[in-house]
C-alpha cells in the first residue's frame, strides 16, 4: 500500500474528503460508488464495478461466444477489461482501457469500426474491424462488450454483442 502523505479530519457526521490528487490518480469521478472494506486494521476504500462482481458470469459468456465464433470477445468496466477470452486475453486482461474506449461508452450505442485502429490501452492498438456496444443498466453506462475480428462485421456479430450487453444488463438490474 502506498503512502500519500496526506491527513485528513473525519468531521462530526464521520464524513472525510478524498484528496483531489487522488481522485484524478485512481479516475474516481463525482457520484461513483467506492466499496469500503476493513483488512487488519485499515480501512480500503475501492472503485466499486458492478461488471467486476459479475467476472464468472462474463468468463463464461466470453468462453461460450469464442468457441463458437473464434474470435476475440472482451467484455469491459469503465476502467479496465475484466473478462476476455482469444488471442488477446494475455495482453488486455486487468488492462486499463483506453479514452477511447471510455468515450464510446460514455456515448452510449453501438459503434462498428470497419477495418481500422483503435487504442485498446493508452500503449497498445488493435486494428480490424470492431464493434464496441455499451453495457447499460439503470441508466448508467456500466462497460461494454467488443468484438474484433478480421472478418466483415455481419448480423451475427451484431446479434452476438447485443445478447451479451442485454445479459450482462438485466443480470444487473435484478
């Protein structure tokens, strides 16, 4: 665990305030859920991620869709890929996603890519075509699903992606 050097007052309704500096560091925005744990006898607090809290449930849709399609299907929070199953699973896995990425996300519908290069990560860009759909539940932009592959995107890779953002969404909101 790393020490930032900065002290704080808890004030009288037990309240604190994360320094800005660390918001900026951890991408921690206003209105975003922290987990709050105690381990030993510290208290941890957390980015929590919803999608994160699912990785079984997406380990197995991404595992399921591959073998049947073969080709790289990565499912994303808004911070990093949390599940990825193809050639690219050893490279992107616990990655940090890319602006890029985020900013699709954040605008909320499905974008299709035909053979072009996206970054991935702030070091790292694919080239192919991709199809990145949002994975919205309750309103929020939660992460989304991407398929790339070297093949045209069809109906069925459209069809693919929706059944993964629709599962993954009502999974949530129930």
């Amino acid at each position: 665990m790393k020490l930032a050097g900065i002290v704080r007052r808890i004030d009288e309704l037990g309240r604190i305030v994360i320094p800005k500096e660390i918001r900026k560091t951890l991408h921690i925005k206003n209105g975003e859920n922290l987990e709050i744990f105690t381990q030993n006898d510290n208290i941890v607090l957390k980015k929590y991620s919803e999608l994160g809290n699912l990785k079984e449930l997406s380990d197995t849709i991404t595992k399921s869709l591959n073998q049947l399609l073969k080709e790289n299907i990565l499912i994303t929070d808004t911070d990093k890929f949390i599940s990825i199953e193809g050639k690219l699973k050893n490279k992107y896995l616990k990655q940090e996603i890319s602006e890029q990425i985020l900013k699709y996300i954040n605008e909320r519908k499905t974008v299709i890519l035909k053979n072009q290069t996206l970054n991935f990560t702030k070091d790292s860009k694919e080239t192919g075509n991709i199809i990145i759909s949002p994975i919205i539940s309750n309103g929020d932009a939660l992460g989304s699903a991407i398929i790339i592959t070297d093949k045209n995107i069809n109906e069925n890779i459209i069809y693919t992606i929706n059944i993964i953002t629709t599962i993954l969404s009502k999974y949530i909101e129930t």
